[in-house]
C-alpha cells in the first residue's frame, strides 16, 4: 500500500475544512458589564448544550484598593455558591522599577477542600488605569458523573504599580451539575468592567 504526503503546495490550496470535520469555535452567550456591582453572577445557559464555558473578563476595576477577584460556583441555581473545590495556584510578577521580580507557588492563594471563594486576581489596584483582565474555562458544569475542572489565567496591575499574573487550576469536588457563576471582589464593589460567556462548540 503506498503512502501519500501532502506538500507545502497542497496544503496551501486548502480553503475550507472537509465536510464532516468541525473547528471549535466560542459561541456569545452572555454579556454582563458591572456598574458599582456587588457582584457579577451567571445564572441561565451553564446546562448540558456545551461541554465547555469560557467566562473572559475585560477591564474589571475594583471600588476598593487592593481587593482581590474571586469566583464560586453553585449547584442550586444561584441560591448558593459554596461548591467544594481542590485547588493550586502560581503567579508571576515584576514591578515597574525593575526592581522586584517573583514566580512561586501561592500558598495562601489555594484551597484544600473548601467552599468559599477562589481568588483568580490578586490586589487589584482601583486607581483609574489599574484593572484585571483574563479568562476561565469551566469543564462539563453539567455531568452528573465527573468532578468540575476549571483553569483560569489572569493578569493585574496591582495596588503597588506590579504586572501580576495569576495561574489558578483545580476542580469543584461534585457530582452535581453546576449551573452558575458568580465573580466578585474580596471586598468593595465591581466597580466597572465586562464578563463575557461563551459555550465551546
């Protein structure tokens, strides 16, 4: 049997993909932009349609200095958001002097079976130009059978002028399907800013 190779040439010549094979593709869900908000909460399509969600969020600004971001989920609707999560987290970051660089484990930053709030951004600052940014993807919310892994990536101009980075993984340890999101700060209002969902086809 003789084997075929694609070259450079007919790879090139490719337009479109063959019928049958798809690309995955972010279909907008909802859009929700904070205006001196207690919190943001996701409360309608985390079903079974999508195996995957991304929630990206774009300038969200804290009305409190040095407050950080958080999340939770919830297996009830919304009624509460006490899901039990195992979870790591690292960051980087280097201030504006050139001075002070970091990239260690975040030991403070974790949690080892608890429901409160997973912080995602650390000390985000509330002057004017300061703001967190970045995305979490939340795996098969709604299987009855798997535990619900997450993996978010963040970045902040903290309090003290420092580019921070936040690498945050883990899962919510249960079986329930969970159904909604909330993100909110550790302290203070959202004061402005936009989380975007999508459902990952």
């Amino acid at each position: 049997m003789a084997i075929k190779a694609a070259n450079d040439k007919s790879m090139s010549n490719i337009t479109a993909l063959p019928s049958g094979v798809s690309a995955k593709s972010l279909i907008l869900l909802s859009t929700q932009t904070a205006s001196s908000s207690a919190a943001i909460s996701f409360t309608s399509n985390i079903d079974s349609t999508y195996k995957e969600y991304v929630f990206k969020f774009i300038d969200i600004h804290p009305a409190t200095n040095d407050a950080n971001f958080s999340f939770n989920m919830s297996a009830d609707s919304g009624s509460n958001y006490n899901v039990t999560k195992t979870t790591t987290f690292f960051k980087a970051n280097h201030d504006e002097a050139g001075s002070s660089t970091d990239l260690s484990y975040y030991t403070s930053g974790d949690i080892a079976q608890g429901t409160g709030f997973q912080n995602i951004s650390m000390g985000v600052g509330s002057d004017n130009d300061q703001c967190t940014v970045g995305y979490l993807h939340l795996f098969d919310p709604s299987s009855t059978t798997f535990v619900k892994h997450f993996i978010t990536r963040t970045h902040t101009t903290e309090s003290s002028d420092i580019a921070w980075s936040g690498f945050t993984a883990g899962y919510g340890n249960t079986t329930s399907a969970v159904d909604a999101v909330q993100f909110k700060f550790s302290s203070g209002n959202v004061d402005a800013g936009t989380i975007k969902m999508y459902g990952v086809v």
